[in-house]
C-alpha cells in the first residue's frame, strides 16, 4: 500500500500538529519533487518483509491493494495534478484494479458536481472527508475552512456524483463557552437548541451522530480532541486561555458515540472507526495488520516490515534533496522489542486484537509464557479477554487502549 501526504492547506486549524503549509507558492516545487521520488522509490516492495497473514493477501509481484491521498489537504490540488500522481503511481508500480483509491478532502473543497465527478473518473473510489461537526460554532472554534451548511451538503454532493464508498471524520470532548455557541447549524429554533444544552451537555455531540447517520455513510471515524503543545490550542491552553480537556466528559461522549453507531449496524472494528459489515478502510486495516507501506511526500512514514523511514518534514529540504536525485529520509531502525510493541500499540485498537501465532512467527515471541501474570491480571480486571489465540480489548478496555499496551511492552 502506498500513502501519499500533500503537505498543503487553505488555513491551519487549531488543533492539528501535521505537516503542512498555507504557502502554495511550493506546490510545484513540490509536485515535481513527488514525481521524483515515487521513481526513486519503485523497488520499496521488492524487499519488503510481509507479515504470513494479510488482511489482503498480496500476489507474487505484491500488487497494491490501496493508494491513499493525505495530508494536509489533498483535495487542494487540481484535477489535472491528482490525475498526474495517480498515473505516475500506476506506471510505476502493478495496482490491482480493484484497488482501494482514496482522497482526504475537505467540504470546502467538494462544492462542485464536475470537480467530484472528475475525481471518480481519474480514478478515486473512496473519499474521507474531514467534517469535525455539522455545529457552526465548534468549526470556527476549531478554526476550519469550511462552514456548517457546507459540512452538510458535501456528502449529498458526493454521493450524487457516484460515491458510495464514503467515510467522514468527527471530532468529539469539544466544550465552548455558551457565550460563543451559535445556534443555527441544525435548527431554526434558538429556544429548542438552547434548552436542549440546558439539560443535556451532550446535546450537540448526539445532533452530529443524528445528522451522520442520516446521510447513510458505510464508514465513520470519530476521534478525541487532543490539544498538541506546538499548535494554537496548545499556546491557548499554556497561557491560561483555553481549558484542558475534560476526560470524564470526553469520555462520555465516547460511550454515546460507541453506544449510538452499533446501535445503527455499524461494527467498531478500531477504536475509532466504525463501518457497516465489510466496509472497513482496507488501508487502514493494513497499517494495524503489520503490513509494509510505502510512504510518499514530505514528512512521509514508511515500513519495510523491518524498519521505519520519515521524511524530511519540510517542504524545502524534501524538494532540493530529489532535485539531487537522494531520497530526503531518515532511517529508525527498529529493535526487535520496537517491533513487538509498536505491534501492541496498532493491533491492540483493534476487533482482531494481538494474534498470538502471528506474534511467535513473525517475532519469535511468546505473549503468554513471557508475561503471564500481567495478560492474566488484565483478564482479570475485565480490560481484555483471551481467546482463540488473540488478545482483544473489552469495552471496559477501549477506555484504556494505550495504557493496556504499554503494560505489555517489551
């Protein structure tokens, strides 16, 4: 599987600590640099390790099963761009053609019938589209790009032009102070809304689940705030303005996502994603398989099954070390209990859990018979169970997800 990180976007939000830049005046710069280094890179594969049990089996030549478009904000670029790193990638390397394509993209971005039909004729079958909220008030507060009326309409737009395959984020544990809620992203009736805060906190988050549902999407990711000290969030909250998350609150409003979404047919299949039976992310589910994946693009992460590679995560150096014809990565080379516990960390978040086997083929590790007492204290407290060879999370657990992990860590 290959990722793809466009390193630009419209304006920052408040509480993102990825890769990027408002200055587009690099985009080209750039795109040339991209071209370059999916060249430099067309024998990744041939040495990648694949784990003896994928969640898609690839053939002998390991075909690419997805190609996924991040960021940054993907959707920025133009059709012609999109469709010239598509062919760059397909010329390069066998794609199978049943391969899942997939853009970020913002609403902002998709207001267009032609510019998502476009999209679905160079060759995208799938779209994730970074929504947050439907409430006016928590996007600005989160300072997006787009507004309440465009976080609605996007998803209608897209699936008018063919797109079935569809998964939105969310953002959940958002807090405002009353005095800066504006009450008009789902209903006329000021008095409704805000009575309905008055008696229930989580009045806003239960509106975003409601509107979610109502657009009939197979995938759904919904993730926690987090304040990341690098980012304006992260400023606020140091100089006092800006208050730390509430984690009871935040953690309630995971219990109503988890509770609301199942309730609705969707399987919670990583803590958090959530998708109707056989729609989960093929992308995704390869990272948290342990599968090799090649990363493209400035501040890219690769895995060779072995080792993990970052590229330079700035746009200038990433172009002039490919105008060199030199790939602009750094090497972390992986111990054998790195390895294992980074294992812990990705497969622990999900339905399918630790396998056993995989961990004693792949690692020469015994889960059991080296740390007996914790898995066996953890069964006890009801954070895991053990079963058919695999160690998976409760629902209790999910609560505790990394902190399980890391009592397991080599």
């Amino acid at each position: 599987m290959i990722y793809i990180h466009i390193p630009f976007c419209k304006q920052a939000c408040h509480y993102c600590d990825f890769h990027f830049s408002t200055n587009l005046k690099q985009k080209q710069a750039f795109l040339y640099a991209l071209d370059k280094e999916i060249e430099l890179q067309k024998d990744f594969f041939k040495e990648a390790v694949f784990p003896s049990s994928l969640s898609v089996p690839p053939p002998t030549k390991k075909t690419l099963k997805t190609i996924y478009f991040g960021g940054g904000t993907p959707s920025i670029l133009e059709i012609s761009e999109l469709k010239a790193i598509l062919e760059k990638v397909k010329s390069t390397f066998e794609v199978d053609k049943e391969a899942e394509i997939t853009l970020e993209a913002n609403p902002d971005d998709l207001t267009s019938l032609e510019f998502l039909k476009s999209l679905k004729e160079i060759g995208f079958n799938r779209l994730s589209i970074g929504i947050q909220s439907f409430e006016e008030s928590f996007l600005k507060f989160m300072n997006r790009a787009h507004n309440a009326e465009e976080a609605k309409n996007c998803v209608k737009l897209a699936q008018k032009a063919g797109f079935d395959n569809i998964s939105v984020d969310l953002i959940y544990g958002i807090q405002l102070p009353k005095k800066e809620i504006v009450f008009n992203a789902f209903e006329n009736n000021f008095e409704k809304q805000s009575e309905g805060l008055k008696s229930n906190p989580h009045y806003f988050w239960r509106k975003d689940l409601e509107f979610a549902l109502s657009l009939n999407i197979p995938h759904i990711s919904a993730y926690c705030l987090t304040i990341e000290p690098k980012t304006p969030f992260g400023n606020s909250l140091k100089k006092g303005k800006l208050k730390p998350i509430d984690e009871e609150f935040a953690a309630q409003q995971f219990e109503i996502l988890t509770e609301t979404l199942k309730e609705n047919g969707y399987v919670h299949y990583e803590i958090s994603n959530f998708a109707k039976p056989n729609q989960f992310s093929k992308h995704n589910t390869a990272y948290w398989k342990d599968e090799p994946y090649l990363g493209l693009g400035a501040s890219a992460h690769s895995y060779d099954g072995k080792n993990r590679f970052m590229n330079a995560a700035n746009n200038r150096k990433y172009t002039e070390s490919l105008n060199k014809n030199s790939l602009p990565k750094i090497i972390d080379e992986l111990s054998e209990n790195d390895r294992i516990n980074e294992y812990f960390l990705t497969s622990l978040r999900t339905i399918w859990g630790i396998d056993l086997n995989h961990l004693i083929k792949k690692y020469n590790y015994n889960l059991l018979e080296n740390q007996s007492k914790t898995v066996s204290k953890l069964v006890e407290n009801q954070m895991v169970e053990l079963k058919n060879d695999t160690v998976t999370l409760t629902e209790k657990g999910k609560l505790f997800a990394d902190g399980i992990a890391s009592n397991l860590f080599v």
